[in-house]
C-alpha cells in the first residue's frame, strides 16, 4: 500500500477511533464535541510543519515561486449566521480577493468543525474574532465556487474545465442517526442540544419545529430532517454544474468530469474510519465499470493536453 495512504489511514484512525459520546462521555462546557478536536489540530500542526517547516504558516505567506505553488481555498460558515454566503479562506490573490489572513491550521479546522463531531473554532486573524463550522452546511460540494474562484484568480482565461471528486451518494431520503442516536436518552438530547448550540440562527428560525416533540428519537429525527434542508445536496449542485458545461451557447460550454461511487460510499460515516476496506472495495469496483474507464481516459486527455492558459 502507497506510504501516504497508510498515512491517511493512520491519521484517520487517530483521530476518529474514540467517540466521546459512545465511550460514555457526555462532553460539557468549552469542549462540546464527539470526537476530541485537539487529536484533530494537533495532526493538522503536524503535516504543515513537515511540509513548510512552521506548523504556524498563514494561509498570506505565499511563496515567491508562486508560479509552482497550487491555489487553495477551503470552505466554512459562520456559526452565528449559518445562512449568511460561505467564508472561503484563500491561499492567493485575485479579482477583489486576498489571501486570509488565518494560519493554515485554523482554515482546516474551521472547514472541519461539523456540529456534533468537532468543536467550532473562534478566528480572530482579521479581529474581532469569528466562530466558524464546518462549510459542508450548504457547501458540501464547492464545485460552483471552484469556477468562480478559478476566474477571479484568471479573469484573462477563456476556457476552464473542472474535475469533481465526490464522497459517493448516499441512500435517496436516508437520515443516518447513529449509533450515539440508539446510546441512551441522555445522548440523544445531549445531540440535540449541541445543534442547537452550533448553529443559534437556525434555532430562532427552526427550533419551534421540534420543540414541543417528545424527548427521544422521534425528536431527533425531526431536528435531523430539518437540519438536512439546510445542506446542500452535492448532487444538485453537480446538475447544475453539468447543465452549465453543457450549456446551448458553446462559448460558455466547458470540459467537466465528475466521478462519485453512486453505491454504499456515501453511507459510511464521517467518523467510521474502521471501514477503510469497505471504501476501497465499493470504489474499486466503480473505477472497474465502462462509463467510469471512459470518463477517466477523457479526463487524463483533457489534463494532459491543457496548455499553461487553459485551466
């Protein structure tokens, strides 16, 4: 196995092998969380400081070989505005954008604070501080940013393509509740309790749906169901996505490959790390099928004939 997916594997098992809540642990006051988010930061620290050389770096510390460093940007919302637009932290300038002004570190933790699983985060780099949750609320699949990003950084560039990479489809109507839901009564309020405490918005707007329910499951079903309107499906976004590549003006037709396991996959969990096999097994079978061959063959065609002004 390539030495930098027993890499993944091992930062995956660290960080996800003990959940708080199913360990019998109801977390309180400043660490309302499942999973221990300090494993979390302290990982990330790690692989930029072997990288860089300075586990601090910030997202502005842009190299002088710019021209050989790969513009990024990760996504997160605004805990106490969850339906205000997406903050993205960028690693470069473009049109009317600059570079964040947050460490590395702290973009990555703010894109991966989803409610329940790791503390929000508070940035203060630009102040007053901000907390921040995980972007997947709403902006599960950033591929409609991705272009608008890509022509603020080449507002020159005529032609684009885009490759999207999912995390595979889930069950149609599926609310997975866990097995922290089945725990006991204590967990499954404990739950509710820190949605409410993440997103404080959407508990003025959308609480009184659920409040008056009777404590248990029933009550965290709806609060789910709700919640689940709130993000975006990655599939409606990659309709549109599509439509737009395809569009009858062929000036704005563009090249786009999305490849997603459209069975199994997108049921495992954010926290089942233990399923690695499982994942490999589904997905190997996926890049096996004809239209997936095809796709990829184009896709490596397209990348490989692009010149330094396509992107």
């Amino acid at each position: 196995m390539d030495e930098s997916i027993d890499a993944y594997l091992e930062l995956s098992e660290g960080v996800f092998k003990v959940d708080q809540v199913l360990a019998g642990h109801i977390p309180v006051g400043d660490n309302r969380c499942r999973f221990d988010y300090n494993i979390l930061e302290g990982a990330i620290k790690n692989i930029i400081g072997r990288k860089l050389g300075d586990e601090d770096r910030l997202m502005n510390a842009i190299p002088k070989t710019v021209d050989k460093t790969c513009p990024t940007f990760v996504v997160a919302k605004m805990a106490a505005d969850i339906n205000a637009l997406p903050t993205i932290f960028r690693t470069y300038r473009g049109v009317q954008v600059q570079p964040s002004k947050c460490a590395i570190w702290e973009a990555v933790r703010a894109t991966s604070a989803a409610p329940t699983f790791f503390k929000p985060i508070s940035i203060d780099r630009p102040r007053p501080a901000i907390t921040y949750v995980d972007g997947g609320m709403g902006y599960n699949n950033p591929s409609e940013l991705a272009l608008s990003e890509a022509r603020r950084i080449w507002p020159k560039c005529t032609e684009f393509g885009l490759v999207s990479i999912g995390s595979g489809r889930p069950k149609a109507n599926s609310i997975q509740l866990g097995e922290a839901a089945e725990a006991s009564p204590e967990v499954r309020q404990f739950i509710i309790e820190e949605i409410k405490t993440y997103l404080p918005n959407f508990v003025k707007q959308g609480w009184k749906i659920a409040k008056n329910l009777t404590p248990g499951v029933r009550a965290l079903i709806e609060m789910s169901s709700a919640l689940a309107k709130l993000a975006s499906n990655s599939n409606d976004v990659h309709q549109r996505v599509q439509r737009a590549s395809r569009s009858t003006e062929m000036d704005k037709q563009f090249p786009y490959f999305r490849f997603n396991v459209p069975r199994d996959v997108g049921d495992i969990g954010l926290g089942d790390w233990n399923k690695s096999e499982e994942l490999a097994a589904y997905t190997n079978s996926y890049m096996k099928e004809c239209e997936t061959e095809e796709q990829r063959g184009l896709c490596v065609k397209f990348l490989l004939s692009a010149s330094p002004s396509r992107t």
